[in-house]
C-alpha cells in the first residue's frame, strides 16, 4: 500500500495515500470531532465541527473530506480550532430545544456529548429567534421532532443511498431550512418504509422510534391479561450494548431473566418460529419449482423490505414467499395452537414481541395478520425500547443470573439463530432443502460460507441433491434494488433469493441499540453481532430447523402437514401493491 508521512500535532504520521485528515489523526490515536460525517454514507464536510488546521492552508479545513499529502503538517486542537468548533456549537445550539431532561437520547446524543467535550453550556451566545415545529407522529414506527435536528443530513443520506428510498429531504432555504417530507406530506402517507435506519444514524433525538413501554406496562399490570413475549435472534446480539457490554456480547440468558423479572407470564423465543418459517418456506419453494410456480422465491421475514417491494417493484409482490414473517408466525401459534392447548381465550393474551427493528410496528398492522380472528401480535418494541422497559423498572440487568426461554415455543436450533444475520435464511433453508428433496438428513454440509458475511448482494450455486440450485442474498434496500433490476431485466436467473432490508441484515435493525458515529466510522460493529450468532449456532447441538422436535410435535398435534389447509391459513399472508408517494 502506497503511503504519506505527514505531521499531526507534531508527531510523526504514516497514512495511505488517498486517506483523509480524519483517518490519519485516528492511526495517530487523535480523536477529531465530528457530527455531519458518516463514512461511506454522509462524506459531505458541511457542519465544520471537524475543521483542523494546515500548514499553508488559508482557512481552517474540513479534515473528514480533506486528503492527506506528503510532507503535510496538521494541527487538530489550536485555540484557534476549538474557538471554531466552539462557535459552530453554539450556532446549532441557537436553534435547538434543548431539553435534555426528558430527551430520549439524553446520555446517548453526540450533540450532547460534544457540547461537553467543548465546554459549551445551554446558554447560546446567540440566542434569538428560533423556529418552531409539530412533532410528525403520522407513521407507525417513529416520531421526527425537527426541534431537536442540527441538521446533518445523515438520515436522508441513508434513507436515499443505503436504501434507495428517498422520502425525507432539506425544505425551505437559509434559517427556514428543515427535513422532511415532500409537499409537507408526514411521513405515514408517504411510501417510507419504516426501516427505521435514519433513526439509527441521527445523532441526536430529532428522530425515534414510537415508544410502547408504557403500553406494555399497563398490560403487565393488569391482571385480566395474560402477557406473553417472544424476542428475535438478533436482539440477545445488541441488547447487551445498552449496559455498557462490549459490542457483539451474546445475552441471551440475562435477558431472559430480565424478561421474567418483568413479569411476562412466558418468555419465548422468535427463533422457535424461524425455524417453522424455515419448514413452509421450503415447501413453498419447492411447490414452486415443481408445480411451475412464480420464481425467483424471495423471502418475506423483512417487514421493511416487504414494504419496498409493495411500493417500488409492485410487479413482483408474487416473487414474495406467502409465509408470515418469524414474528408473525409466533403471534399466530401463540393465539391458536397455545392458547388451545392451555385454555386461554386469545382475547385475553397480550402477544409482546422484541424486535431489532421499527417496521415490526407497522407489520403488526397489517391486514391477513391475526390467525384467531385478533392480531397475531398486539405489540412490538425495539431492543433500545427493552433497555428503557428494564432500566425504569430498577432490574440490574448485569447482575442477573442466565435463565432459559419457557416451552414448548422457547425450542429452536442453530439455523433459527442465524436468521439475524444477512445470509441466515438462506444458510438455514439451505441446510434443510436436502432432507426435504430427499428426506435423507446428511451430516454435511451444514455451513455456506459463500452466503455469510457483510457484502451487500451474495450469489453462490449449489447442488442440492442432484438439483442445482442458484440462489441471491441482498441486504440494504439499495442493494435489494440493484439485484431486483437485474432479476427483471432477466440478467440473474436464481430460484431462491433472500433479502433484508437493513445493511447486514437484522443484527443492524433500525431498533437495535444506537452505534455513535465515532464508532460506525472505524469500527466493523456488524461483523461483531453477527459472530455472536454464528457462535451460538455453532455451539448448539440441534442446527437444522426440522430437527426441532416442538416443531415436529407441532405439526403432529395441530398443523398437519407444511403448506396444508391448516398451515396456510394460520401462517401465511396476502401483500398488495402501494404507490411510490
Ligand atoms: S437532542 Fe441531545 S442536546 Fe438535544 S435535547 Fe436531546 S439530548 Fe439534549
Ligand atoms: S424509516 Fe427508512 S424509509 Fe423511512 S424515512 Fe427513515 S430511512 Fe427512509
Ligand atoms: S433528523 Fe437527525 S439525522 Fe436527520 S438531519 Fe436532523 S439531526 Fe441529522
């Protein structure tokens, strides 16, 4: 690798050429503030909170767009920087409510946090007049409260380029200027697809997901219901993240325990229904390859990217797997076949589920989502909301013993765990394709590698029994668009494709605990979750979804067979196309 040797705060630097001032200092271990910045995503050197000083330079420089070149000699924290990262602070802070108190990201907000660092209080040194907004609660996953917004661009950077949506963007001009939707339309009417990645990428509370903690309380304290959870695979990857733990700690067992503690009367696990989904899924594919039905198959346990495809690539909501998405699932077996078998009136159950993800909330909505004739799942909160729910109910979440999820719906195998990772579904289908094609149940291969990992499309072809099977992972709806035109302009020919609507799959859900830009920018945070669950699959004896035994018992007691009259009336879906708004 070809590099440059510069000065930073006089200490000597070796950097790759083509780098920029920003990467340099951290080779160096210099922290440069930033807050517009997001590598790769938001590379636009507007707020000027990273501005450093360059021998010859004639003004102070953006270092995060700024590249670094021979002989160069930078200074990152002169009195003359800090007076201007001081004075743009206090700019952003002129036009901001300031109300930590009760602010959801209060403790996790990076204008917070540098205002600390810089030593700037609340009282803004130019102090004035001010712009006021309504709070946008118009969609079912999150609220935007430009009040708290500085401004970045960081949310309609992602919500455009990482998912190729587009539905948030700069209004008005000079102190007018906001962001939101066009026409002034609120982000409910508009074809958002409630993702929820801006909301993991802002910096401050200007945007956060509808909060149902206090929805689910009140449920937990009444005693007429009966109050059931499930939690998805990804979420024991990052919950853990919310109490300090380091990034990629696997706390499935403590938050188990916390759940318990809570008051849930059972505390099951998504994974049990991954591994169902894997079942249906299979026999759905294979219904469509034998009978002639509409291929490529793609999968459906993606609310967010369910939405896009409604939205923009109506013509191919028939590529869609029929099944419910895992949650969906679980909703459905836990009003019927559990409330049967234990004498509950499903009226009376309150089915809670923790997700990775803000479109949860608007799935639960859907229509064709309530089995018992009431909606398969009645709430559905985010990971960061399960830190809030545990922290103000005084549960020392560190220092609780490991507990085990409650049967018979807390039963799953390896290839359930893995569905939170881009890759996972079609690793679990994989594994289970050749005992349904042959009925035979082979040692090996149990492992895909060609489809793990964190690029963003993944194609491989296998052999599946004397079968060949091409199949496509795309994770990040800008990634699910490019390999969708390739389907359609009949440049791929696949027969099974899988597809998450957050870069990396679930492990990165618009929900998961907020990754601060400091850390996103340098540290590979994705790849750390997924191994804490490729690590629990590998740890786990039963790694094949159909050698779940509750999932046998389940089909023998109430099902019948995958993809019967009983099975698809209980766990599978309609979807309808939607207008691009
Ligand atoms: S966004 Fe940050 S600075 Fe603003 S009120 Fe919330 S915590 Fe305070
Ligand atoms: S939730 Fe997703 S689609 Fe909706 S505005 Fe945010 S990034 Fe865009
Ligand atoms: S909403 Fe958040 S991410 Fe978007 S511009 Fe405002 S502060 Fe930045």
């Amino acid at each position: 690798m070809e590099t440059v040797n510069i000065k930073i705060n006089g200490v000597a630097v070796s950097a790759p050429k083509g780098s920029t001032i920003l990467e340099a200092a951290r080779l160096a271990h210099i922290d440069i503030p930033t807050l517009c910045f997001l590598k790769e995503i938001n590379e636009i050197g507007a707020c000027r909170i990273c501005v450093v000083e360059v021998k010859g330079a004639r003004s102070l420089v953006a270092s995060c767009v700024y590249p670094v070149n021979e002989g160069m000699e930078v200074w990152t924290n002169t009195p003359k920087v800090v007076d201007s990262r001081k004075k743009t602070l206090q700019l952003i802070l002129s036009n901001h409510n300031k109300r930590c108190l009760s602010c959801v990201r209060s403790g996790n907000c990076e204008l917070q946090t540098l205002s600390k660092e810089l030593g700037v209080d609340n009282e803004s040194l130019y102090a004035g007049e001010m712009q006021h907004f309504t709070i946008d609660d118009s969609a079912a996953h999150m609220i935007r409260d430009n009040s708290k917004c500085i401004l970045c661009r960081r949310c309609t950077a992602v919500c455009e380029q990482v998912q190729s949506v587009g539905v948030i963007g700069a209004n008005e001009r000079g102190f007018r200027t906001n962001i939101s939707s066009p026409f002034g339309m609120g982000l409910g009417e508009t074809s958002c697809v409630s993702c929820g990645q801006c909301i993991a990428v802002c910096p401050t509370g200007a945007l956060a997901e509808k909060d149902a903690v206090g929805e689910v309380l009140a449920a937990l304290a009444d005693p007429d219901k009966h109050v059931v959870v499930q939690t998805a695979p990804s979420v024991r990857a990052a919950l853990g993240e919310g109490f300090g733990l380091p990034i990629g700690t696997n706390v499935e067992g403590k938050m188990a325990s916390a759940l318990r503690r809570l008051g849930f009367a059972k505390v099951f696990d998504t994974d049990f229904a991954a591994d169902l989904t894997i079942i249906e899924e299979a026999n759905e594919l294979l219904d469509r390859v034998s009978k002639g039905g509409t291929l490529p198959l793609i999968t459906s346990c993606s609310p967010g990217w369910v939405k896009y495809c409604e939205h923009y690539f109506p013509d191919m909501i028939d590529n869609l797997s029929t099944c419910k998405s895992p949650q969906q699932m679980f909703g459905a077996m836990l009003k019927t076949y559990y409330a049967e078998k234990n004498h509950i009136d499903p009226k009376k159950i309150v089915s809670v589920s923790v997700m990775p993800c803000t479109a949860k909330k608007f799935e639960i909505g859907r229509d064709h989502q309530s089995a018992a004739g009431v909606p398969d799942v009645d709430i559905a909160i985010t990971t960061r909301e399960l830190v809030r729910m545990i922290e103000r109910t005084g549960i020392n979440f560190l220092e609780l013993p490991d507990e085990e999820f409650d049967n018979p719906l807390g039963e799953s195998t390896g290839a359930s765990v893995i569905f939170g990772v881009s890759g996972g579904v079609m690793e679990a289908a994989l594994r289970t394709a050749v005992w349904k094609l042959t009925g035979e149940n082979p040692d090996s291969p149990i492992e895909f590698s060609e489809v793990r990992g964190m690029q963003g499309i993944k194609e491989a072809s296998y052999d599946v029994a004397g079968l060949t099977v091409n199949v496509a992972v795309a994770s990040g709806l800008k990634n699910a668009h490019d390999l969708l035109t390739k389907i359609k302009n009949g440049e791929a020919n696949y027969q099974f494709v899988e597809i998450m609507g957050c870069p990396g799959g679930c492990i990165n859900g618009g929900g998961q605990p907020i990754v601060d830009s400091k850390t996103r920018n340098f540290v590979d945070y994705r790849s750390l979750r997924a191994k804490a669950l490729y690590d629990e699959d590998a740890g786990k004896v039963l790694r094949k979804s159909h050698d779940n035994p509750n999932i046998k018992k389940l089909y023998d007691e109430y099902l019948g067979t995958p993809g019967g009259h009983k099975a698809h009336e209980t766990l599978h879906t309609k979807y309808v196309k939607r207008k691009i708004q």
